[in-house]
C-alpha cells in the first residue's frame, strides 16, 4: 500500500478505545503489513500491573486498522510479559 493509504489505516486504528484513554499503541509499516507494539512508555503499572488491558487495547487498534484497510488481520504475535 502507499503512504497515503497506510496513512488512513493508521489513522482508523488510533480511533480505537483504550484502557484509561492511554492509547498504548506504536505502528510501524513496511510493504503491505502494518505492525502494532505496545508502548511501554505508556504503562500504568499501578492501574494495570499485568498489561492485559494495554494488550486487549492493542487488539482494539489492530481490528480498527483491519477493518479500515478493509484488509483481514493476517497475523498476530504475541506479546511478551512486561517485567
């Protein structure tokens, strides 16, 4: 896809709710696959000592980008424990 088009897609992914409205979401493109990682950086380990919200908000943003890019999600990875 072009920059223009992943642009839109990203965009529709960021739309998504999250956990305390953190949106713990980085996106990284390449050719015609869109990454999502979670971002540390917007951690609450207080209200959300096992990241299982930010992972489930994640998953938000990935569908959303999903269903923008009118696309299916064709992968998804795990993410690793925080800690």
């Amino acid at each position: 896809m072009d920059e223009q088009r992943w642009t839109a897609v990203v965009e529709a992914a960021t739309r998504a709710p999250s956990v305390h409205n953190i949106q713990p979401w980085r996106f990284t493109a390449s050719g015609d696959r869109l990454a999502v990682h979670l971002d540390p950086e917007r951690a609450l380990p207080v209200l959300d000592p096992t990241g299982r919200p930010q992972v489930i908000s994640c998953g938000a943003s990935d569908a959303g980008g999903a269903v923008s890019g009118r696309r299916p999600v064709s992968e998804v990875l795990r993410f690793e424990p925080a800690g």
